[in-house]
C-alpha cells in the first residue's frame, strides 16, 4: 500500500518506519519542502514530496500536523482518499477552539468538516512517541496493545484497521467520529496502554462526565 505523510516530525517518522518495516511504500512531505528531508529520505529509504505530492501518492494520507493548520492541509488532492487523523487538541498552541472547549465536536469531525471529500479515520492520536516506537508487538502477544479507532466509513475503518495490524497493535472500535472524544486527551483511554479487550471496556464506560489528569497515562499500564 501507498501511505503519504504530510507532516514529517517525529510520530509520523516513526509510523513512516512501522509502515516501511510492514511492506508499504511511504512518501513524507513537511511544510519546509523536500529538500529539508533529504538525510531522512536517505536513512529511512523512502520518497519525499510536497504535502500536495503526498496526498496524490497515498492510498492512505497520514495527517501529522499540530490541529491549528488543519485547514491548510491541501483538500483537493485529499478528495476521496482514507485520511488517517492524528490531531491532538492543545489550547495553548493551537489557540482557543469554541467548539472543542464546549465539547460540540471532536477533533476529527473539525477536520472532517474541511476534508468534506475525504475517508477521515482517527487513530494514533492517543499513544505517545515513545510507546509508538517500543510497544510494537507480533500476532497474538500476551502484552500486544491496542490502538482506539474511530471513522464514520466502514471499509477506511477497516483499511487503517489493517494497517494497525501491520504495524504491531491491536485495534479498539471507538465507534464513529462523533463518538472519538472517549479517546481524546483527558480521557482514561488517552495514551493508556492496555490489551484490546481492557480498552475497549474503557471506552465503553467514559461518559462526557469523566475526565482525568493531564499525564494520567504516565502511571496507568494495563500491559
């Protein structure tokens, strides 16, 4: 599979890796242009491009860029592709968001409100650089954990479902995009690393109600 990135820092090199290590073919592409990843290029063995030659290469186009650029991203080449959503919300970055703070939508659906063309599925937003580069585990694994998932299409649900896979996790169903916010930050299951089945009853019992300590996940393990 074809896998575009656009946003190149250090969650997307390292998904950029897992997807290389699977089999799939992977371009980066960063705001500052091509050229500025020549030593990743050469080191990960991969292509480089615009975020524009990014999105037109993918099967699946990996967004990787802080949420306040979101409506930057390059929607025409975007139109019909599986766009997998990583945006996180920080207020102190990405400027004050009414309608996140007021819990009206997710981040997804704000992206998926812009990419009105585009297969939004929300994942690896909820595990850090860290866990992405170490946790990585085969089929069947007693400590293999799991990735919280969400879409509103069934089939890009499970193509990134199958990426998952690929890459040494297990997947969690988070249901639709409306319903992402179970693994949004604040969340029990934010950045928690748990076995398929503890995430999913994790989810399964937040309610808009329960809300936990930024860095929560620092002292919570369930594998």
């Amino acid at each position: 599979m074809k896998i575009g990135f656009i946003g190149a820092g250090a969650m997307a090199q390292t998904l950029a890796y897992h997807a290389l290590r699977s089999g799939h073919q992977v371009m980066l592409s960063n705001s500052r242009g091509p050229e500025s990843l020549a030593a990743v290029a050469t080191r990960f063995g991969c292509q480089v491009g615009t975020s524009q030659q990014a999105a037109e290469f993918g099967d699946v186009v990996v967004i990787a860029v802080p949420l306040y650029a979101y409506n930057r991203l390059p929607k025409e080449q975007l139109e019909g592709k599986v766009v997998l959503d990583l945006l996180n919300y920080f207020p102190h970055r990405d400027g004050y968001i009414t309608e996140l703070n007021s819990s009206d939508t997710t981040t997804s659906e704000l992206l998926a409100s812009y990419l009105t063309g585009s297969k939004v599925v929300k994942a690896f937003n909820s595990i850090t650089v860290q866990d992405l580069q170490r946790d990585a585990r085969p089929q069947g694994a007693a400590d293999r954990r799991a990735i919280p998932i969400a879409s509103n299409d069934a089939q890009a649900k499970e193509l990134v479902a199958k990426l998952i896979d690929d890459f040494g996790f297990d997947v969690a169903d988070g249901g639709k995009l409306s319903e992402s916010w179970r693994f949004e930050r604040f969340r029990p299951a934010y950045c928690v690393a748990a076995p398929k089945d503890k995430l999913e009853r994790i989810l399964a019992s937040t309610t808009q109600d329960t809300v936990v300590a930024d860095g929560h996940w620092l002292h919570t393990r369930y594998v």
